[in-house]
C-alpha cells in the first residue's frame, strides 16, 4: 500500500541577512508538522530555502565589497547553521541562485510569453525601494509613506514585462470560494476575496537591476520576484528538470507563510499555476508574527532576537516549545524572556521532567531499573486517557492548531502526575505491596512513552533523552502512530536513569536577558 504524501514548503527568506526569531518560528512549525506527518506513517518532503536576488542584496554586497553570489553563499551558510541549531531537518534547501533554478525560471517565462499571459507593456505606480515592488495607492497612507519601511515611495514608470492575472481572477475567486481549507485562516480568506476583486495585473520584471534571472531574450530586464521566488515550490522538486520527481511531490499539501506575503502566495501564485496548467496546492495557510515584549522587531529599536544565540544558551527544545505553544497559530505572539522561563520551567522542567525522575528513582530502588508487568486493575483511566489524547492530537493537528495539539499532550501529563499522587507509589513500596508498585511504575512509564512519542514533533532532542531513559531498543524516529497502542512497554525493559531532561532556568540564567 501507498504511503499518503505530504509535500510542505516555508517561505524562502530574503537572503540579506541571517534569519531572526521571526523566521525561526516559521521553519519550526513546519518542522513540527512535517515530523508529525511522518509520525502518521506519511511519505514527507520539507523545503525551505533563500530568496537571493534584487537590488538590496547587490547593494548589502556592494558595501561588504564581495560579489552578490559571494554574499549569498555566506549568508545560507549561517542560514543553515541557525537551523541546525534549532533541530530543523528540511529535506530540500533550495536557493534561487542555484543554476537549475534560474534556467527552470527562464524557461516558466517563456511558457507563459509563448501563451501570451505575459506581455510588455509600459507600467507606472507607486514604488517602495525597501520593499522593492509596487504599491497599490490604496494601500498608501495620504503621506505615501511605506508603512513597512517607514521611507517615502517614490512615482515610477518604466516599461516591464507584465503578467495578466485578470485572466484567472474568476476562476481563482471560484476556487477560494468552493475550497475553504484553501487559505487558512477564515479571516485572511476574506480579506483576500476582497483583495481579489480589485487586484491588477503585475508587472513581473524589472529595469536596472544586474543581480538576478534576465529574461530570456531581453538582458535589460530580469525576472521579478513574484516568478523568480515564488517558482522555488517548483523547482525544489524537480520542476522541467526532473518531472518524474515532480510528478511524485506536486502539488503541495501546504504552503506555510506569513500573514504579510499571504496576499502573494493566495492571489499570485495560484493564477501562475493555473498559467501553467499546474493544480493548486492544498492549502495556503498565512501564520501571525512573534513580536518582543509588544514591539515589533527592529534593528533601530535593539530587540531582534538571534535564535542561534538563544538556542546555544537555552536549548532548541525549549525554544521549540515556548514558540508552539506559547502563539495561537495563525495569529501574532509574544517573546517575553519572563514568560519563555515560566513556561519552560513549569512544562518542561518540573511537569515532564519531573513525573519520568520520580518514576525512575522508584523503579530503580526496588525493581533494579527493571520495568515490571502491567497490573490493568490500577491503572485507572491513564489508559483512557492516552487513546483520547492520541484521537485529540489528531483533530487538533488537522485544525492547524498546533498549540492545542500540544496542550492535550500535556494533559496527558498532568493526568500522570496526578495518577502518581493518588496511587503514592512510595507508600507502596513502604508497605511492600510489590506487584500493585510494579503495576502502577508501569502505567507511568507507559503513558510517559506515549506522550514521549507523541511530544516529538515538538521537542525531538528532549523527547529522545525520555526515549534513552525508557531504555526502549527501537529508535524513536522509527516510532509510527500504529506503536501508540497502550501496552506496548515490554516487560523487563532495562531503564536507566540519567539525571533530569531538562534543569529549571534559575534567575542567574535568565535574569541578565529580561531587559530585552
């Protein structure tokens, strides 16, 4: 039998600069959901990547006197290494300056020139340098002053190749309209109905840029963003290179980007497709943003956050958890140093760590480290509550509700610290009722393989440091939804109890970085 494929794709971020916390949370929450999806038993593909032409990064290289491909070149590098740092395993980087991605570009253009949906034209508006795109006026304050960039746009006309999108609004409009898992969620669907109905044709090249794809047969010009970039999702998988490939991966399951670019990845890039004749994606889901303490981040301000820094000195998962648990997905969220150590300390260190070195401490007391056979009659309602925690994670996860996905897996948690209370295994042990201990030491250690299995997605390293400590032979990345049946901890597994998963931040760690 088949396995189900599931293709999801990051935004690829402008390549002038490493990523910050905001890009961070992005490509976590695509990890988490592309280990989840393995975790069901899916065949997975995860691309992320660069978006590395235009003016800026010609300029940004200018003033560090290397090439723009030097630059580049540096700045995946560091890209890379953040998310290394962060425990984010892509299975696809794809760059823009790649060569089979500029020629696979070329050769989309010229489709779509040979069809006639691109033209050149004279084209005028109002044109932000820091953004470098056209803005609609009606997106302009009175002032014209950008409100991303803060600097004034400036009028500019100048003749460029243009894409017809008019051509497939209707059939666009139907789509979104008949397909509400399309774009996600409900409120930017309908603010980007109403966008549609309005929204012109694009001018998808431009003049006096050297860094960046040249149209073919026209070296004045080169392809603009909206090809050059969004077509990654393409050719990351093999698009006009490798069809066999693409035929295997296309189209997506999910594209997972921030609610600023949602416009472009729901209204643009669809009505490419359908240039194409390529099927739309499944779903176009438009994530919130991680602001600091209330501010948005800025380099004038002073409180970008560097998650390779962050995560050197807290550790990936702790960052993993606060972010996906911490936002509502799909709307803005808040990076709070108090809050990050509050929440990692309360759920990480003292609600999971805590009920496994509990646990073990016991076992390894009176049972030599040895897990003991299951004893059902006191296991109360953990066994019920595990299967209903694997059927919540589920609907939740389908819902894009990653936060909640993880709250049910720690009420799982919370019913085995509270199991442990009621039963006081310590007492047991006390009054030598040996089989009822051995019993309820089981049922902890099996609901904590459960949620180990089930955390994963989330916080790997942690999730593997229970798995370790569970002495369970068979790897946790080889775990599948079908080994979640409780019962399944073998009797006489050898535990080994190797201190804490996670130590509580104390104040000396913590306290220097709550001015930020």
């Amino acid at each position: 039998m088949t396995s189900k494929k599931y293709y999801i794709t990051t935004a690829i971020d402008y390549g002038n600069a490493p990523p910050h916390i905001g890009h961070a949370y992005e490509k976590i929450a695509a990890d988490a959901l592309a280990r989840y999806h393995r975790l069901r038993g899916e065949e997975v593909f995860f691309l992320t990547g660069l978006d590395e032409h235009g003016n800026k990064i010609e300029k940004a290289a200018d003033a560090a006197g290397v090439t723009p491909q030097a630059f580049v070149d540096d700045i995946a590098e560091k890209a890379k290494e953040v998310w290394e740092a962060l425990n984010i395993r892509y299975d696809g980087f794809i760059r823009t300056s790649d060569p089979t991605h500029r020629e696979a570009v070329q050769r989309i253009f010229q489709r779509l020139m040979d069809k006639g949906d691109i033209f050149k034209a004279k084209y005028e508006g109002w044109y932000c340098k820091g953004c470098e795109e056209f803005k609609n006026e009606r997106d302009l304050p009175e002032d014209k002053i950008c409100p991303q960039h803060q600097q004034p746009v400036e009028w500019s006309s100048e003749e460029n190749y243009v894409f017809k999108l008019s051509n497939y609004r209707d059939r666009l409009r139907a789509h979104i309209e008949q397909n509400v898992e399309f774009l996600q969620p409900e409120a930017r669907r309908k603010e980007l109905l109403n966008l549609l109905e309005t929204f012109p044709d694009i001018s998808v090249s431009r003049q006096n840029v050297r860094w960046g794809i040249p149209v073919p047969g026209d070296e004045s010009q080169v392809i603009y963003v909206w090809i050059d970039a969004l077509s990654n999702y393409l050719t990351g998988i093999g698009y006009d290179t490798d069809m066999e490939r693409f035929n295997h991966w296309w189209p997506a399951e999910l594209h997972l980007v921030g609610k600023d670019i949602t416009k472009f990845h729901a209204i643009i890039w669809p009505a490419l497709l359908m240039a194409l004749d390529l099927p739309l994606p499944r779903q176009i889901f438009g994530h919130g943003w991680v602001n600091v303490a209330g501010l948005k981040m800025s380099k004038t301000i002073g409180n970008v956050i560097e998650p390779k820094a962050l995560a050197a000195e807290y550790g990936a998962d702790a960052i993993r958890y606060y972010l996906l648990r911490e936002v509502s997905f799909g709307r803005d969220g808040d990076f709070t140093y108090e809050a990050f150590e509050a929440r990692v300390n309360a759920d990480l260190a003292n609600n999971l760590g805590n009920a496994l070195n509990r646990t073990l401490t016991i076992l390894e007391k009176n049972f030599e480290g040895k897990v003991s056979p299951r004893f059902p009659e006191i296991e109360g309602d953990l066994p019920r509550i595990a299967e209903e925690t694997l059927a919540a994670v589920i609907a939740r996860m389908d819902e894009m509700a990653i936060e909640e996905a993880i709250a049910a897996v720690w009420a799982l948690l919370d019913a085995v610290n509270k199991y442990i209370d009621s039963t006081a295994p310590w007492a047991l042990a006390k009054n030598g009722e040996t089989e009822k201990l051995g019993g309820v030491l089981y049922a902890v250690l099996e609901a904590l393989r459960i949620a180990a299995t089930l955390a994963s997605p989330f916080i790997p390293t942690l999730a593997g440091k229970i798995w370790e400590q569970l002495g369970i032979e068979a790897p946790l990345s080889a775990q599948r939804w079908s080994d979640l049946v409780w019962g399944g901890l073998a009797e006489g597994t050898a535990t080994q109890k190797l201190g804490p998963i996670y130590p509580r931040i104390g104040a000396e760690l913590a306290g220097a970085k709550k001015k930020a």
